[in-house]
C-alpha cells in the first residue's frame, strides 16, 4: 500500500529494490529498525521517568514491548515498573 505522500512511481520503485534486495540484507533492515524502536522506546521511558535507574529502563522496557505478565515471570517477586 502507498503512502499518501509518496508518488505511486517513487512507491513502485521503492518496492522493486525491496523485492530484489538478497534476504540477508532485509535481515539486516529488520534488526537496524527493531533496534531503533527499542531505543526510541527507551528514551520515551527516560522521559517520562527521570527518577528511573538504568535496570528499571530495562524493566519498564520489557513491560512495554512484552507486557507485565514477562516482566513478573523474568523477575519474580518484583513488581513490574510503570513504563
């Protein structure tokens, strides 16, 4: 699907180097953009909780991406911090 804002010829070409592209460089795309969300979402949680240590970024970050549920299971007996 096209972005409102792209030319439908710039969207076409966009895909056709995508389709071409060798499997271990969309591998590579995944991860360089997982690892940009995480780090986005990391920051927004340093934001919103200055007061937090890096450990409860890491807790709240699990919270986030994964739900409290995980947060319980990887750390038990420790409540999940809000993210």
């Amino acid at each position: 699907m096209a972005s409102r804002d792209t030319h439908a010829l710039a969207h076409e070409a966009v895909v056709r180097a995508h389709r071409a592209m060798p499997l271990s460089r969309k591998a590579e795309i995944v991860v360089e953009l997982s690892e940009a969300v995480r780090s986005l979402a990391r920051d927004g949680v340093r934001r919103r909780h200055p007061e937090y240590d890096d450990e409860e970024v890491r807790r709240a970050l699990v919270v986030l991406l994964h739900g409290a549920d995980i947060a319980r299971k990887m750390w038990p007996g420790v409540e999940p911090v809000q993210p």
